[in-house]
C-alpha cells in the first residue's frame, strides 16, 4: 500500500511527534490502544490518527511506502478504510487524509507515545 505525505505534513508530524522512529496511521474511533476518541458504532472508520511510536506494535504490520522514506505502518483492519492515492497532507492548521475518491478526515490528530 501506498502513501503520499506532503512536506508541511511531515514538517508538522516531526513537531508534534518528536523522537518517534516510526509512524502509525490508526483510527480514532475506540477500536485499538492509541484510539483517543471514544468510539461506538457510528464512529467506525471515521476518524484517524498518526501516531508517534518507536516500537511498532505486531498487529500493525502493513508496511506504508512513502514518498518521505519513512516508517510508516498500519493495520489490517484500518487498511480497509483506504483506497488508492492516499496521502496525508497539512492544510488550515490540520493533518487530512484523502485518497482518490474522497476526504477521510480532515482534522487529523497526531498522538505522541514515544515513552
């Protein structure tokens, strides 16, 4: 699977993610560990997040190649969600997640877990 980040994303992401070694694109919707949003039935897949981490948990094991050459994963269960062309962008003082056909979530938030 393919990712295209932005240089003012991956500008914001390191400021807001620093010392991460790696980077995760996860819902937000209460259904994993990082999930910050409280979640329920009508919030599946509709909120997401990059998270900051520098171990990689096992249940995230889809290698996202980028265009910035970072590491960068997601999960089998959040990969569902995307289609082609993703990318993550920086637009109005937010990370947004598109892909061709459509705006996933415009207010993308980062989550730092670098411990």
């Amino acid at each position: 699977m393919n990712l295209t980040i932005t240089d003012e994303a991956l500008d914001y992401m390191k400021s807001r993610l620093d010392g991460a070694t790696n980077y995760l694109l996860a819902a937000d919707d209460g259904s994993n560990d990082y999930s910050i949003g409280k979640g329920g039935a009508c919030s599946v897949g509709d909120s997401f997040q990059v998270v900051g981490v520098n171990e990689v948990k096992p249940e995230y094991n889809v290698k996202l190649e980028n265009n910035q050459g970072i590491n960068f994963y997601t999960s089998d269960n959040d990969k569902k969600f995307f289609g082609e062309g993703l990318k993550i962008d920086f637009k109005n003082n937010f990370l947004n997640l598109k892909d061709n056909s459509e705006i996933l979530d415009g207010q993308m938030i980062s989550n730092n877990q670098v411990k």
